[in-house]
C-alpha cells in the first residue's frame, strides 16, 4: 500500500517538474517493478534457499534504482533531515538489542531469581544498548553530508550493514539467553561470539561510514581497534571459564572505550575535519 502511494507521488513529480520528469520516471518504474516481483513472491511456492534467490534480483532492483535515477538529475534533500531519519531506523533497531537484553535477563530470573548475576546480565545489556547508541550519534553525519552529498548512496546503503548487526546483537543476546537456561548445545565461545561478532561489525561499519565522509582519521581508527581488542578479550575469558554474565559486561566496555576517546580527544580532530569540509 505504501508502494502504490510513493509511485502516485513520483508520477505526480513527473508531471510537475520537467526538470526533474525523467529521475521521477525511473524511481516510479523501478519501484513498481520491484513491488511486482515482491507480489508474485507470495504466491510461488518453492523451497527456503530458492526463494532467497529470488529475492538476490529484486534487492538489486530496489538498490540501483535511486542510483540511476540520480544521474539523470538530482533531487533536492536536507542532509541533517536524511542523517535524522537514518538515525531514528538505528534507534528502532537498538531495541532488537533491549529485546535480548530481557531475553537473557528472564533467562536468569528463570533460573535463580533476582542476584547478582541477574544484575550483571541486566547491566550488561542496558550498557551495551546505550554504548553502542552513543557511538553513533557522535559521529556527526548530518554536517558531513552536507559538504559530500555525493557520496550519500555509499553512506545510506552501508547502513543496511548497521542495522543488521543491531539486528544480529540482539539475536546473540538471546542466544546468551538460551545459554544460561542450558537449554543451548553450543559452546560458551560460540554463545559470547554471537555477541561479540556483530558488535565488531557494528563499530567498523560506522568508522567506515565516518571515514567515507569525512575521511580516515587515525584516531577513529585506533580506537574502533581497541575496541575490537575489548570484545576479543570478552571471548577469551568465557574460554577460560569466566561466567557468561560477566563476560557480556567486559563486552559492554567496547564501546565505552571509543566514546571516552572522543569525548576526552577525539572531538577535536573531528571538529578540525568538519572545519577543513567546511573550507574546502
């Protein structure tokens, strides 16, 4: 339904806007297309694996189409409005993130009531939660768009990349959860690992969105490394027998390492490249 409307709006472009006719025109005929294909999708019954191939032309689809109708002509849009609502999508996708949290800390509950394992769990979760939103809104995308708007599809499409992570942490919280009602068969360092993989992933991805824009800087560069170093060291320990809970709080401080950084250092250097972005 929501389709159907957003063509109505592109062909209501087309027809107002002879400038901006023929970049309406594609949106309207890719998006179209891409909503058929979606349709016919629920109707053809094969098998998990072909229709996850199916899927592989259509998410093209759904991609390039934006691309190619840029080239044609640009439409106008507000950097700080497009970074607002990306932003908006990371904090909806936080909260797969607060759902394992619960996940792992009813597990607990479960098990042995409210203790201090249950508020280690709880505190992990919570703190990773904010960790990982802060570290996003420190970079300063809205500017940074503003001064490369250029390179807006490379930034926009990295954070199909960020949201699945986010998606993925909380999937790993759950597993954690599984783990500590014995009910999992994996190993503590494939439980701590679901965790901590996405995470990583998470953090590199918003040092290359950052770097993508603005440029590489060291010091971001540095400290997503100490970060990573963190979460390896989070694994390690659960190898070593310390307790899953505990091990998912020493993952907690991943982030916190990049956002002492920043506010102590690094928002220096940040400042300094928005200036040079803003010279330039």
């Amino acid at each position: 339904v929501m389709r159907v409307g957003l063509v109505g709006q592109w062909l209501r472009v087309a027809k107002q806007n002879e400038t901006l006719r023929r970049t309406a025109l594609t949106y309207a005929g890719f998006v179209s297309i891409a909503q058929l294909g979606w349709i016919t999708l629920i109707f053809v019954d094969v098998p998990v694996w072909e229709t996850f191939l199916l899927t592989v032309p259509l998410i093209v689809l759904e991609l390039l189409g934006p691309v190619l109708g840029e080239r044609t002509a640009r439409t106008p849009w507000h950097p700080h409005h497009i970074a607002e609502r990306y932003s908006l999508l990371t904090i909806i996708a936080l909260g797969e993130v607060i759902v394992g949290t619960v996940a792992s800390l009813g597990a607990v509950v479960d098990l042995q009531g409210w203790d201090v394992t249950a508020a280690v769990t709880g505190l992990a979760g919570v703190g990773l939660t904010f960790g990982l939103w802060w570290v996003y809104f420190q970079y300063p995308f809205g500017d940074a768009l503003h001064h490369h708007r250029s390179r807006s599809f490379g930034w926009g499409y990295g954070h199909i990349v960020v949201f699945a992570a986010l998606a993925a942490v909380g999937a790993g919280l759950h597993v954690a959860g599984y783990h500590l009602e014995h009910e999992s068969h994996v190993s503590t360092m494939t439980v701590l690992a679901t965790v901590a993989i996405p995470v990583a992933v998470y953090l590199v991805a918003l040092a290359a969105l950052y770097s993508r824009l603005v440029g590489v800087d060291l010091g971001v560069a540095g400290t997503t490394v100490a970060a990573l170093v963190v979460l390896g060291a989070a694994v390690t320990a659960g190898a070593l027998g310390v307790p899953v809970p505990v091990c998912l709080l020493i993952m907690a401080a991943a982030p916190v390492v990049i956002v002492v950084a920043d506010e102590t250092v690094l928002w220096k250097r940040r400042e300094a490249a928005l200036a040079r972005l803003r010279a330039s």
